[in-house]
C-alpha cells in the first residue's frame, strides 16, 4: 500500500504543534497566574493553538515542497521530450543543493550517452537514429524536403589497396568535407552506413545540382598516405511527402535511385569527379 508524503507530514506538524502546546501549558503558569478554575480551558486551548501553529507550518511547507516538486517535475519533462541543455539553477548548501546537483550530473550524463548513440563515432556526424529522428520531426511548414542517398565508389578498393586504417582517414575526411560544405549551405549531412552517406536538403535540388555541390565540396581531392585522393560516389534523391512517406520508404527510393545511377556510372567506368 502506497503511504501518503503529504499525510505523514499533516501529521508530524500536529504533533509537533502538539507537543508545543503541552509545553506552553506548563511553562506559563509558572510566569504568569492562572486560575484553578480556568487551567482546563487554558490547557485545551493551549493545545489547539499549538496544533493551529503545526497547521500553519504544514500549509507553509506544502506549498514549498508543492513548488519545488512542480519545478524539478517541468525539468524532468524537458529531458524526457529530448531537451538535454537544461538545468535547475538552484543554488544553496542544503540537501535541495545536493539533490540538484545529482539531477544535473544525471542530466549531462544522460545528454552525453545521447550523443553517442546519435553520433557515428569514426566521422563525428550524424549518424542513421539521428537520421530517422530529424526525419519524424520534419517541419509540416517547410513545403520542400529532398533526401540524396550517397554512396561512394569503388571504396572496397581503397580498403584493399591501402588498408583500412587508410579507408577510415578517407572516410574521416570525407565527413570533415560535408559537415563543412553541410553548414554553409544549410543542409543537414548524416553517415547512414559503410560508405553510405544522406543528405537531407531543405529545397528542391536535382542529382545534377548536387553532383556539381559534391564536387566543389570535395575540390580539391582528399589527401591520404602523402597524396591526393580523388574520389567519386553515386548519388539518388528523392521528394518528401512529410504528409504521409514513411521513413522507410524516402530511404528506399533514393537508394533505388543512387543504385540506378551507379549502375549508369558503371557503364561509363566511374569516371572520378576532380
């Protein structure tokens, strides 16, 4: 059975008003007369006024205790709906003190295991949960959105020909390139997976566009093992219907068209973008 905070605190401030009560009984009439007749109705009375007094100090501490707890409640919501940069600003030395720095540290530590499961740990971006997030909370509002899903090309080869710690410094590069190129153009760059790469644009762009993006993105060539490195990927995007396209299945027409266009680039021989 659940006990009751609140109650269990009516009930100590009346026995404490109580217990004040008894002792006004008493010690008054060693300072001041009372008459025989009267100490019943002085002692009656002394003990309501005390448990008047625990009343009082029980409706004082409510309504700090109620305050408090509406604080730290509207803190814990926030962190629950993703808001990770707040923080109670209570200071003090008491045991609120304590408690607040408790929920603090909870809070940083909880905003830094958010960070690593939202962020690839080999480039810094993005990565596929954060993707699908962003793609749940897409402004109604913004009338366009496209998502290109980017591959890279013959990336087993680098691995191959010059290991895969090489490949990693590749990809690392390559993650530097596009959050750079990401950030001046407003442009939201995540690592889906591999050498798979989403780019998540806020207005209409055509796979030519940003083909001609990528390669001013990627100009001049990354630089691996004492030489440049050029490189060359596929790229497929699609519309969104943030009405009613599931995540899903805006990944699944963009990689159909990257693989479509891979395959176009295959033919040709992946001529390497410079």
């Amino acid at each position: 059975m659940r006990s009751n905070f609140m109650h269990y605190l009516l009930l100590f401030y009346l026995l404490f008003g109580m217990l004040i009560g008894i002792a006004f009984r008493f010690t008054v009439p060693s300072l001041v007369q009372i008459l025989p007749e009267d100490m019943l109705l002085f002692s009656i009375l002394s003990i309501i006024a005390g448990m008047l007094l625990g009343w009082i100090n029980y409706i004082i501490a409510r309504s700090a205790l109620k305050y408090i707890f509406e604080r730290y409640a509207a803190i814990l919501r926030d962190v629950a709906a993703g808001n990770y940069r707040i923080r109670s600003a209570y200071q003090g030395s008491d045991v609120l003190q304590k408690l607040t720095s408790a929920l603090n540290h909870t809070i940083e530590q909880l905003a830094q295991k958010e960070k690593e499961l939202l962020q690839d740990p080999l480039t810094g971006l993005p990565n596929q949960k954060a993707l699908e997030r962003d793609f749940a909370v897409l402004s109604p509002d913004q009338a366009t959105y496209r998502l290109f899903f980017m591959d890279l090309n013959n990336f087993k080869q680098v691995n191959d020909q010059h290991g895969h710690l090489a490949g990693d410094e590749l990809l690392r590069q390559i993650g530097e390139r596009l959050r750079a190129w990401g950030t001046e153009q407003g442009v939201h760059v995540y690592r889906y997976a591999g050498d798979e790469f989403v780019l998540l644009v806020p207005w209409m762009m055509s796979e030519a566009e940003m083909d001609a993006e990528l390669s001013r993105a990627f100009d001049p060539p990354p630089f691996i093992n004492e030489q440049t490195h050029p490189i060359d990927w596929s790229v497929g995007g699609t519309e969104i219907d943030q009405h009613s396209m599931s995540f899903s299945a805006a990944i699944s027409q963009a990689d159909d068209l990257m693989y479509h266009a891979k395959r176009k680039k295959k033919g040709q021989g992946y001529p390497q973008h410079t």
